[in-house]
C-alpha cells in the first residue's frame, strides 16, 4: 500500500495545526508584530511602485500622448491576462507540490506577495509568499519551491518563444541555453535539487514531488502569459505584428529576470526591448513603447493586487 500523502492529507494536516492554537484555548488572533510587518511590507511596496512611475514622469507622459486610450486600454487587459497565466502557473506548482489553493486566496498571496518586486533585492516577493501562504497552511518550504521554480519556467518558455518568433537566424545564439533549461525542468532533477537544499537548510523535506503532469501543465500557462504579454506590446507598438511584439516582450523579458538585484528588472528590460524594435521604430518611438511598456505592467501589478486582496477579503467576511 502506497504511503504517499495526498492533497488532502496535507491540506488536513495543514488546517489541523492551524487549530492546535485555537483546540488549546489560544485565540486565533494574529500577532500584531506579525500583522504591523505585513502591511509594512505592502506600504513599501506601493511606495516603491509609485517611485517607479513618479521618476519617469517626463518620459511617459511623451510617450503615452502617441497612444489612443483605446490601444492603453486594450494593452492593460492584456498584462492582466498575462499576470492571471502567470499566477495560474504558481498555483498549478504549488498544487502538485501538495497545497492546493482555491483561486482567489491563491491570487491574493501571488498578487500581493509580487508588490515585492518592486523593492531593491530578490528576496521580497518570496518572503511575503511564504508568510501570507502559512496562514492558508502551506509549508514555507512549499511556498519557496513554487516560487524558485517560476523562473527556469518563465527562462525556457520565454526563450523558446523568442526563438520560434524571432527567426533563427539571428537568435539561434539563444539554442545554447535550451539543454540546460530542459535539463533544469526535469522533475527528477527539481526534486533532487529541491531535496538537497532542504537538507542544507535543515528543513523537513517536501512532502510530495513535483511531477511531469505538473510540470508540463505550469509549461502551459507560462506559454499562455507571454502569448498575452505579447498582445500588450502589440496594442502600443503594432508596427512589427503581432508575432514580433510577442517575441520582442518575451526576449526583453527573459533579460530582465536576470537581473536578480535590479528592482522587476528595471532599465534592463527597456535598453532591451528598445534594441529588439530598433528594426521596426526609431530610437524615441522605441523608447516611448519601452516606457508606456513598463507604466502598464505597473498599474497591471497593482490592480491584481488590489483587486485579489478585496475578493479574498470579501471571502473571508
């Protein structure tokens, strides 16, 4: 008989030491320390967000008054689509490590929890994913694995868009990177890398590994978001088609995730995106897109943040 646990061992186990405190006699109140550094966290957050667009501000107004408000409009529902295939992908990981999540809880500690972008250093949105995760009762372990595994993911589609997209002649270059992120998405290799950092940190090892199902459906999701990143950059910069736009973004992007230290990728992102336009847009046209670009994905954050904050709020009432 098999004696793997189940999603629904786990999530009992997860509820039944949630209410040790309350089966003691303890109120289930949440520290005040704990609550004062959560909205702490998100307070800087948004800081760091409107900073973001504040220091721009020259720039982006040039750049927006070359937009309709229909092409703004159409390329902010696109990021948010991108941001919903992106979280979907989270949830979809952390799922088959074993926590599944509802949807709108599970959209309020990715949406919220990735505000941390936008604060210097990388540790920020993994902290508040794996604090606003404990709550839901899944393991801090759990929360970081879903979250790390996010990028080889986010790397192996996006290049392989760029590459399909592109044309190969002039970014077969990137081909180089496809076997070691292949070799990265093997789930026998996560759980073995997942495995031997655990044990390094002294954690209790994952109750259940991530499997080719898992990692080929979070595969999906991550094709789907940048299919819809795409369609933003094509609502502000339309001269290249629609296939260009969706590699310009992925490529640009993949750039940006590199830079673990820069705050979301910033400046990376756009010297990149403004060098892979070059062909199809002047260097201020390319610049303004790059600009427009970012603003979008900024009020993209904070609207999904926002948003999923008040249904899971609207839940829990």
């Amino acid at each position: 008989m098999s004696t793997e646990p189940t999603a629904e061992s786990v999530a009992a186990n997860g509820d039944s030491e949630r209410s040790d405190g309350a089966a003691r006699g303890v109120p289930r109140r949440r520290p005040v320390a704990r609550r004062l550094v959560r909205y702490g966290f998100l307070a800087v957050a948004l800081a760091f967000g409107g900073w973001a667009v504040a220091r721009e501000w020259d720039a982006v107004v040039a750049g927006f008054s070359r937009l309709s408000w229909a092409a703004l409009a159409g390329s902010l529902v696109a990021v948010v689509a991108a941001l919903l295939g992106a979280m979907l992908t989270w949830r979809t990981l952390l799922a088959d490590l074993g926590s599944p999540l509802p949807a709108r809880p599970a959209a309020k500690v990715f949406f919220v929890g990735q505000l941390g972008k936008y604060i210097p250093g990388a540790v920020w949105p993994v902290l508040a994913q794996m604090e606003m995760g404990r709550d839901l009762g899944v393991p801090r372990s759990r929360s970081a694995a879903a979250f790390f595994l996010m990028m080889p993911i986010q790397l192996a589609t996006g290049l392989l868009v760029t590459l399909v997209t592109l044309g190969w002649d002039r970014y077969g270059w990137l081909l180089l990177f496809i076997p070691l992120l292949l070799v990265l998405l093997e789930p026998k290799v996560v759980n073995a890398v997942i495995g031997y950092a655990l044990r390094r940190l002294r954690r209790e090892p994952l109750e259940r590994p991530l499997t080719r199902r898992g990692m080929l459906t979070a595969l999906g999701w991550a094709l789907t978001g940048w299919l819809a990143y795409g369609v933003h950059l094509y609502f502000v910069a339309p001269q290249g088609g629609l296939l260009f736009a969706v590699g310009a973004f992925a490529l640009s992007w993949c750039l940006g995730i590199l830079t673990f230290v820069i705050p979301a990728g910033a400046g990376v992102r756009e010297v990149a995106m403004v060098a892979v336009l070059a062909p199809h847009l002047e260097s201020g046209a390319a610049i303004a897109v790059a600009l427009s670009s970012r603003i979008v994905i900024i009020v993209g954050d904070l609207i999904c943040a926002g948003l999923a904050g008040i249904a899971a709020r609207r839940d829990s009432v």
